[in-house]
C-alpha cells in the first residue's frame, strides 16, 4: 500500500511540472500571426508544434543553456584548533533567461529550426527560421488554464 502511494505522490509531483505555452509568430516579411504550441515537462526537452499556412510542424525542443544553475558554497571559521564551517546548496537565476533549440518538419519533409530563450513555464521569446531562409520573431507564454 505505501509503494503504490508513493508511485501516486510521485506521478502528481511530476505532472505539477508539465505547463502548455502558447507560442505566436510573425513572419519578418508580413504582418500575418501563426501559432503553435510548446510543452513544458519539468524536463529539458518536450514536444513542439507550430502550423503556418496550413502547414504543420511537430518536433522536439532541447534545452541548451538552462534557465538555472545550482553549486555547493561552503565557508568557516576556526582559530587554535575550535572551528566550525557552514555550507548549502544555493540556485540562481540565469540573468539571460534558458535557451533551447527546436528542430520541427511537417509531414511534407519541410522544415522549422527554432532559437528560444526563457525561462521554464514562464514567457520567453526567439526565432525560426523555415528551409526558404525565411525568419519568423516568436513569443511564447502560459496557456490560459480553462
């Protein structure tokens, strides 16, 4: 009975970390909106899907730089052989926010190479880029919960 608990509690901790962002995009050459979506597992990659004109993309994005870094600090202080020391782990913001890459195709062959920088579950921003060298500014932010 405890196992089959702790497999619940686990399953709810790691769905508490998944989150749907909605992503935007606009073409450097127009004013048109396209839209898409990316999945925020708790991981450092998820799935991704963006359709413009009809066409739509499915791939994976990879984190690259993540959004927070951890380390060990230890200090003390000590004289004629008394001393004590103090130590923990501390986590920090990266200031620039993560990065991942997303690399997209439909099911025609075409591709969508994505550059994103944010922060997990949190709004963020970047480019993609289609096979024709053709650029597209993106935002990406929570989903609304229904």
């Amino acid at each position: 009975m405890t196992k089959r608990l702790a497999t619940i509690a686990a399953a709810l901790i790691l769905g508490g970390c998944a989150s749907t962002l909605q992503m935007t995009l606009m073409p450097r050459d127009s004013g048109k909106l396209y839209y898409g979506t990316l999945e925020g597992t708790g991981g450092s990659e998820g799935p991704i899907a963006i359709t413009i004109e009809g066409r739509t993309y499915a791939g994976t994005w990879v984190e690259v730089v993540p959004d927070r870094s951890t380390g060990y600090v230890t200090g003390g202080w000590g004289g004629r052989g008394h001393g004590w020391g103090l130590g923990g782990t501390i986590s920090m913001d990266n200031p620039g926010g993560g990065e991942a890459k997303a690399l997209l195709r439909s099911p025609d062959g075409a591709g969508l190479r994505c550059d994103l920088r944010g922060g997990a579950g949190r709004a963020g921003g970047g480019v993609c880029r289609d096979d024709k060298g053709l650029e597209y500014d993106v935002q990406f932010r929570a989903a609304p919960r229904p």
